[in-house]
C-alpha cells in the first residue's frame, strides 16, 4: 500500500483556502479566522469551579452568565 | 373642483401643493395632509363600500381606528390593500383606488345585498348554505370567496425592505400626547433613558387637534416645543409614525416604525418600515382615547363620524366634509365641535343633545333631550330627521353629522396580558384594571383623565412613579394651566327601536344583529363577537365593541362590566406580514447549506438534492452514463464489491455530556443506554410522548459522561429541540449539557469489504482499527494527519462501515484524502440515492418507514421498548390501539414476475379480495431497483406481516394502474445474518 500524502489543510468558515478579503467603497472587511465563538457551561454544582477554570484558560475574568 | 371644504388655519403647509388621485381623478392637497382629509377637502366624502352590503361609506374618524374609509394605496408591486385613508400621508403622486365595489363606487352593483339584507343578518351563512350538501363545494364556496375580502392583492412580490432592529431603553412612553409628553419630559429631563412613540407623523395627539390654550400659548405651540426639547435631549429617542403594536412579557414591547410610507418609494438603502423590539424598564401607557358613536337608524353614510374627527380636519387640517354640518351628541364635548366648527365659518344646523338638560348656547341651535331617528342620502348625508324631546319630528338639512357617546380610553396594550379593563361609572368606560404588563403604568385619557389638564398631571405622576420604582426620585415640571372640564355625560348608546343602526361599520354589524344573537342565545361576548363578527374586522372593533356590549347588556338585563370585554390582542393596529418577516425572505429565509466537500462535489460533478436546507450530492455521473439509474447501480455495486465514500455530514449530530449523560438518554431512547460501555455505538430508537416512533440514531458512547448522539438529516433540528424540552422541562435536576455539534464535524461514511485497507491508509498509524481492536459497533477519538477526528464502526449500507468525522474546516481535505486513498481499491463515491438503495437492501428504516403513523412494533422494534425502565412514550406505547392483532409489520417486497415494479405508496391486497380501503392490507414506504439481486425490491408495511413471509399478495395502485403480485418476505435482502458488518 502507497503512502497518502494525507496534508490536512484546513478551509476558512467562508470555504477558502485563504481568508476572504472584500473592499466596499473604500472599507475593508476581511474574514477573521483566528476567532471562534465557544459554548461554556458548568456541571451541576460546580459553577464556581468552572469558573475558575475558564478564567484561568482565557487568563481573564469570564462574564457573567447571560452576558 | 380645487379644495372646495378647505378652512382657515390648520397644520398644514400651504405651500407645498400635492397632487394625487383617488379612482384615476386627479385632485391636489398639501403638506401634512392625510389621504381622507385630502379628499374631505375636495368635497369627496364617499371614499369605500362596506364589507357584506356593500353601503357607500366615508371617514367616521381621524385616526388608525377607522373601519370604513379603506383604500388600496399605490399600483403595482407596491400596492397595498385595506390601508386607512384617516392615516395614509399624502404624498405627490399618490395614486389610491376604493376597492370592494364593481363597476364604480357611486354605482356598485353588490350593493343589492343592502335589499336582502334580512336574508343576510348575523349567522346567516349558518343557516343559508346547509342544502342541498352538494352545493356546497361546488356552489356555495366559490361564490362565497369570490365574494369575500375587500381590497386585492397585486400578486407581485413586494419589492421593498422591511427591518427589524432591538432598542432599550428605562422609560418607554407609549403615546406623545398631552400625558405622554409631559411623562417623556419628566424622565427625560432625570437624565434616564427614553423611548418616546406615536403612531401619528405630528406628535402632540389631541393637542393638535382642539383650540384649548396652555397657560399663554396655544396646545399645537406647547407641544411644539415640548418635542424640540424632547430632541435635543440625548438620553431621549423621539420615534414618531411608531406604533406599539403589542405588550410582551418582561417589559418588551413590539413597535413599527413606518420609516417611508409617507414617500412615494423608500429612498435608496431605507426599509419600509422596521420592526423594533423595544426592552423598557418600565413603560407609561399615554395612548389616549377613542371617541365613541351613538347607533340611529342609517348612521353609517358618508358625512357621519365622529364628533372628534369633525374637529380634528377643521382645527389640524383645515378641512370640513360639508359646509353645514349639525351635531348628535349625549355629552359637553359634543358642543366643542359645533363651536369650533362654527368660529372656522361652517355653518351650525343644530346641536341634537340626548339630555334634557343640556347646556344651552347662543351661537347655535341646542335641542336638547332630542335624538336623531334617521337620515337621508344616497352616497352622502343630506339630512338628519330629529325626534324633539316633545314627541315631534323635524328634518335638519346637512352634510355632515358629528356624534359623540364618550370615550374609551385606549386600553389595549394594557390588556395583551389577558388583563381585563374594569368599568369606571363617572365616565360610563373601561380603564385599565391593576393586572397591567409588569412594569407598565397608565397615564392620561388612556386611564380615563379626559382634561387636558389632568392628562397632563397624571402623565408627570406616572413618570415619577415609575422612576420611583428604578430608584431615582424625581419632581414632576410645573404643569401649565389648561382646561380641566369635568366629565359631563349621560350614558347613550343606541336610539330605541333603531334596527339598520351600525355598531361595526367595517363588517356591517347593526343593532338588530346584537338583538338577533341574543334571541339565539349567542349572549356572552365570545359568542356575541364570533356570531355577529362585531369587531373581528382589520380595527378590531376600536369604535364598536363597547357599543354591542351595552346592547346586549341591556337586552340580558345586566350591567356593561357583567357583560366583560373580550380578549384584546397584538397588534393594535393591522401590520403588513413583512414587516413580520423583515430580511428573512427568499434565501435569507430558507438559507442553502452547504457541507465542507460541497465544492470537491461539484468537482465530482455530482447532482445534488434539497435534504432540509442542506445540498446533498444524489449522484456522481461518469463518462457515458446517460441515466441516472446507471450512476446509482455502479455506485451500489462497487461499494459492495469493494469499498464506497458518502458525505453523512448533514446528519443531525447532538453532544451529550455531564454526569447524567447516560440516564438522559435513557428517559429520550426506548431501548436502554444505562449500561453502554464507553468506546461502543447504540442504535437508538426515540418515541414521542404518544407512543408512535420519533426518529432512530445512534448514540455513541466517547467517554463516561460523553455520547455524540446522530438523528436523520431532516430531524436534526426537531430532534436537538424535543431533547432540549426533555432536558429543561422535564428532567431538570438531571447533570447534563446539550450542543449541536451537526456543522461543528465532517462525516464521511466508508462502506464496503475494503473499507478498513482504506481507513488504515487515511488515520495515523498509532490507531489501531484492526477488527479485534475496532470490533463492529466500536468507537473511538482518533487521529488523521495529525488531526483530531473520531471513528464510528456503524453501517446504514449493510457493509462493513465505518463513519469518520474531522472538524469541519478539515472536511474538504479529508474527502480528497480518503478518494485519494481509495484509489488502489477503485473506491466509488456515492450519493444519497445508493445510500438509500443499500439500506432498503438491508432492510433498514428510515423517513419514510419513521413517517409519524408508525411505532416500535410497526417497525419490527417491538422489543427494543424496554420495560425494565421509564423512557419518553414507553406507556403510551401500550395503548390497545397500537397492539392489535393485525398490527402493521415491517416486510419486504419482492414482485412474483422479477420485470415488475414495486412502486413507494401502492398498497397491498389479499389475493381475491376486492381492492378498496376495508380491504387493504399494508402500503408500500421505499422502493428501489437493487443492482446486487437485478430486480426491484420494497420494503413497506403489511398487517401481520411477520407472520405471512412468502406469501403471495397483490401490490394495486389504482391510481396509476399497478396491479401485479408480490411475495411478502423479509426486509433483510441482503446478508440476514449481519455477517459482513463483522468481517
């Protein structure tokens, strides 16, 4: 059996190889690949930890839940 | 014909002249102007016919309350039906045509209904349409919806925008009347955050529309001011042409702002209008009040309305709908409209006053304990006849009539929540009652204050008190001197002995109707409302309902809050669906998704489906192959020879986690998941709480409080919602999380005896996916050029299969790795057409089998509800119904003679039985050509069916002329015994 070459190149969320770039009367909008938006929820009883772990994880004081 | 009725004065701009049209005749305006009072000006009073006789009416008011003068407004796409001449800004080039007449308005040739109108009484279609039954269909129906509806539709899509945006503030002030904007001042001037509305496009409400002074100014000069000041604050949003259309919960409040309504088109990258969700801290409700009609025989022609309204086209827009007018009146604010009427040179017929003693004048006629007992003219009024207090009659000659019984505060949005208004006796209406929305306070005529002055007093208090209530004190600002008339009214709601006296104009509902519903016993106000349609029709009866209660209060022998009200609900005034709807129309409504190897597909050139809103590829053609028949059958057969690939991103794919993971999947999945070892697969079957089968997955088990659970494509989303429901309202206490992960991973299926060889080409060495190792039903996080990815033995084909998952961004390289891969194995790609060609091979359900009818024993599952515990639809699943005898069975169908077809929805029949409903034995659900055995085959659902393998029925679709026989066998055609998925 031959060896895959197997190069897992990841696409943007736009499906591109390259982040999309578009200029709009002079105003820039470009993808921004290196943000993602991530759920978070404690165990049951274990808010407090929770919390402490994520603040140590985005090393800053997460919000409050619901803001 | 120039502006015939136009007055003096007014709040319109003189110089700039507007011209527009009404039924293709031009006529000019100005500035400031409304459609109706325009046309008032122009001397048209007649402007629409009503809904069931097809009466000619005019305006019976000057505001969004109006039933009667509905037009369509604009042509083309943008033409809208039903729209209010009393609140449609008048613009150049406005174009308006009157609607539910034919041939003309002055002459309709429906108006005969107004002959049988005896014929036509409450009910009537109950009553009219029930013989003979064949007619109905045929007949009645057509007749009836052809006659129904009032303007038309253009039939075009509606080429403009509508928006919707969210706004927050502490004090929403609902209404810039007397009351809201002194309530806006005193919060505004505390520096909190406000929300001013009106629903009118010159704020000030009635300030603008009488001749009372403020202190040493005029009411139109205070409110000017009132609102620049209100601007130039910037803690405040001054929002005119904004109606609150609704009270929700938590202080949210539904407002549209019509951004261009007042233009002949929206300007370039501006909305029509927007729909705000307004999230108040507290809100006063300053909505006024609507001033109510006195039914009399005939007092629905154009030139009658409302005494207010006469005043506000003289006094705001300088216009009056005759140059003689008189005045219907039970209360002193009748006699301001003569009065002020009579000092803008319009001539006085006579005040008609219900009482005996009312106040005299000497600048005009007062009859007083006189009521108006009929009127005259064909399309227009031309005179009133009077019974005098002494018995006698006299005719009056005008062309205008203003009547007044009161007023009604506008309580609606105090009541969105179901509370109900109560009576107050001093002013003879409903005022909000104590159940307000939370956080809402009323103020003004809307909570029965009718002076100016004490509007203005009771907006300043309610301001304060609702800042009281966030904390901050306040001083309310000094209230200038105004008018402060009590309320000196004597109830009067119908002339005795009237019958064709209109309550609801807009749905041509009269006294004799409310006597009618009363007589059949249709006496409490749900029934009265439904019965009669009073104040069904697009102003939900704002000048009606109190009027029919009070009649039918005094036909059962009660008191009008005995009666009670019906329930009011959003929106208080008609809004158009898109505004609803706002951007999500077209493919911003029904969005395409795409999966990550969308574009490799297209490459592929695959043909693709609509599964739900993903683009899923059906099939992948090759050179020379003309039918899609032929891509499908090469697709199968090199799967089963040899190894296949199929994009299953699109399946529903649901993360479980927390310590509870496992017992909540054992209340959602009928067959037990307690006890699945970590790194194995489930299939699991979930019920709906009525027994019947829901969707089927499987359940895989990551870690101890981990499964990735899978659902169908199309459940995906009812799915993630019933388990969301079982998870926060029925099992709350229990540990666990819910995450849609289905666009979080790519997921390729590998189905075929090579599928291994392949995988163990694609996953990092340092996974070993040997049999022993990765035995079937396995599990497992794993690794694909260095990539996390997880692996799932499991197999929809039958085959030996595996489903292997990447994120997403890394799907388009998996694909392309694993054909790569495939290569030496001439590995095919399919697409879903071969998918479910393989699994009606096997025998196994999908959709179509789980298609909402059917339960675990219709599915051959009967044993998979496990009694041992409680899960979602276990008990029901019992019910006597559902475990008959005969109950349907999952069988396979193979035809007798190997050419026939086995068509999805032909039925099945006993051999020698007649073919019709009594008769049937089953139905067909999936049907395909299997490749693997060369003739077609079917699965479906046959009474007994586990107990009639090899006989032979007749498969009858009469409809498309299919009758042959098939032999009823089992739905596992190939491998039976599951030996390949074990290989």
């Amino acid at each position: 059996m031959s060896e895959p070459r197997n190069q897992m190149k990841p696409m943007t969320s736009l499906g591109g190889s390259a982040p999309q770039v578009m200029d709009i009367n002079g105003v820039t909008l470009a993808e921004n690949t290196d943000c993602a938006i991530a759920y978070f929820a404690a165990r049951r009883g274990q808010e407090a930890a929770a919390k402490m772990a994520l603040e140590k994880f985005i090393s800053a004081p997460p919000p409050d839940a619901g803001q | 014909m120039t502006q015939v009725n136009r007055l003096k004065g007014g709040l319109i701009n003189r110089n700039v002249p507007m011209t527009f049209s009404f039924d293709g005749k031009s006529m000019q305006g100005f500035e400031g102007d409304t459609l109706a009072s325009a046309l008032l000006a122009n001397d048209v009073r007649l402007m629409g016919r009503s809904f069931k006789y097809h009466r000619p009416r005019g305006p019976l008011t000057a505001g969004s309350e109006e039933p009667n003068a509905l037009v369509e407004l604009r042509t083309g796409a943008r033409k809208e039906p039903n729209t209010r001449a009393t609140t449609a800004e008048l613009f150049d080039g406005l174009s308006a045509q009157s609607q539910n007449r034919w041939p003309s308005l002055s002459f309709d040739a429906m108006a005969i209904n107004d002959r049988f109108s005896n014929f036509l009484t409450a009910g009537f279609y109950y009553k009219t349409f029930m013989w003979p039954a064949a007619f109905w269909e045929k007949v009645y129906e057509p007749i009836i919806r052809k006659a129904a509806g009032l303007g038309t539709l253009s039939h075009e899509p509606d080429p403009d925008s509508y928006d919707k945006g969210f706004l927050h503030c502490d004090l929403l002030v609902i209404g810039a009347g007397p009351a809201g904007l002194v309530a806006a001042l005193t919060a505004g001037r505390a520096g909190v955050q406000v929300i001013v509305a009106d629903e009118d496009f010159v704020l000030g409400g009635r300030l603008n529309a009488e001749t009372i002074t403020l202190s040493d100014r005029s009411g139109v000069d205070w409110a000017a001011d009132a609102i620049a000041e209100l601007h130039a604050l910037p803690n405040v949003r001054v929002l005119s042409r904004t109606t609150i259309i609704g009270a929700f919960d938590h202080g949210i409040y539904g407002a549209v702002e019509r951004v261009s309504d007042h233009l002949s088109e929206p300007a370039a990258g501006k909305p029509r209008q927007i729909l705000w969700r307004i999230y108040s801290k507290r809100a006063v409700l300053a909505a006024g009040a609507t001033e109510r009609p006195i039914a009399f025989e005939n007092n629905d022609r154009p030139g009658i309305m409302l005494a207010s309204a006469l005043r506000s086209y003289a006094n705001r827009w300088a216009v009056t709908p005759s140059q003689k007018i008189a005045v219907f009146t039970n209360n002193d604010d009748g006699h301001r409209t003569a009065a002020d009427l009579l000092q803008k040179g319009v001539t006085i017929a006579a005040v008609i006053d219900t009482r005996a003693d009312a106040p005299t004048c000497d600048s005009f006629e007062v009859l007083a304990g006189a009521v108006v007992t009929n009127t005259a003219g064909r399309l227009g009024l031309s005179a009133v006849q009077v019974q005098l207090a002494d018995g006698s009659t006299r005719q009056l000659d005008c062309g205008a009539l203003g009547v007044s019984g009161g007023w009604n505060p506008n309580v609606h949005l105090a009541s969105h929540q179901r509370g109900r208004p109560v009576w107050r006796e001093d002013i003879a209406a409903f005022v909000p009652g104590e159940a307000l929305p939370a956080g809402m306070l009323a103020a003004g005529a809307a909570n029965g204050n009718f002076s100016t002055h004490g509007a203005m007093l009771s907006g300043a208090s309610a301001a304060v008190a609702a800042l009281a209530e966030l904390g901050l004190e306040t001083t309310a600002p000094d209230i200038p001197e105004s008018e402060d008339a009590p309320i000196n009214l004597t109830p009067f709601w119908h002339v005795q002995g009237a019958k064709r006296a209109w309550l609801d104009q807009q749905n041509d509902v009269t006294a004799k109707d409310v006597k009618l519903a009363h007589q059949e016993n249709f006496q409490s106000v749900e029934h009265l409302k439904r019965y009669t349609t009073l104040g069904m029709a697009t102003d939900q009866g704002k000048t009606s309902n109190i009027g029919g209660l009070a009649i039918m209060a005094e036909l059962a022998g009660k008191n009008i809050p005995e009666v009670g009200t019906t329930i009011f609900r959003p929106p208080y005034t008609p809004t158009a669906m898109g505004t609803f709807a706002g951007r999500s129309k077209g493919a911003d409504f029904r969005p395409t998704r795409k999966t990550p190897s969308h574009r490799w597909a297209e490459e592929q050139g695959a043909v693709f489906v609509e599964v739900g809103m993903w683009l899923r590829a059906q099939w992948f053609p090759r050179p020379g192959e003309t039918h899609w028949r032929q891509s499908v059958d090469r697709e199968v057969t090199q799967t089963r020879r040899s190894v296949g690939i199929c994009d299953v991103t699109t399946l529903g794919k649901i993360d479980v986690q927390g310590t509870d993971a496992a017992t909540f999947l054992n209340k959602v999945y009928c067959n037990p998941f307690a006890k699945v070892p970590v790194g194995k697969v489930r299939y699991g079957l979930m019920l709906r709480e009525d027994g019947i089968a829901m969707d089927d997955g499987t359940a895989a088990r990551m870690a101890e409080d981990h499964f990735v659970v899978t659902t169908t494509t199309a459940n995906a989303v009812g799915v993630y919602r019933h388990m969301e429901f079982v998870r926060q309202c029925l099992f709350p206490d229990l540990d666990v999380q819910l995450i849609s992960t289905t666009e979080a991973w790519a997921q390729y299926s590998v189905a075929g005896p090579n599928a291994r060889k392949l995988l163990q080409k694609v996953v990092d060495k340092q996974h070993d996916i040997s049999n022993e190792a990765f035995p079937y039903m396995a599990c497992g996080e794993i690794s694909v050029g260095g990539v996390r990815a997880r692996l799932f033995r499991i197999s929809f084909s039958g085959e030996l299969a595996y489903e292997i998952a990447v994120p997403t961004r890394y799907g388009d390289a998996l694909i392309r790795a694993l054909t790569e891969a495939g290569e030496e194995f001439d590995a095919v790609v399919y697409g879903t057409e071969a998918l479910g060609v393989m699994r009606i091979e096997k025998g196994h359900a999908a959709g179509n089998e789980l298609n909402g009818t059917t339960t675990a024993l219709n599915l051959g599952m009967g044993r998979m509800v496990n009694k041992k515990k409680d899960s979602i639809g276990s008990t029901l699943s019992e019910r006597d119904g559902l475990n008959t005898e005969d109950a349907l069975k999952l069988v396979g169908l193979k035809p007798v003679s190997p050419k026939d077809p086995v068509p999805a929805g032909a039925h099945i029949m006993s051999k020698g039985s007649s073919i019709d409903a009594a008769h049937d034995q089953g139905y067909v659900t999936s049907a395909c050509f299997s490749p693997n055995l060369g003739h077609h085959i079917g699965i479906g659902f046959v009474k007994s069916g586990d107990a009639r393998m090899g006989e032979i029925v007749r498969l009858v679709s009469p409809l498309t002329g299919v009758e042959h026989d098939v032999q009823i066998v089992s739905a596992h055609f190939i491998d039976p015994e599951g030996d390949r998925l074990r290989v």
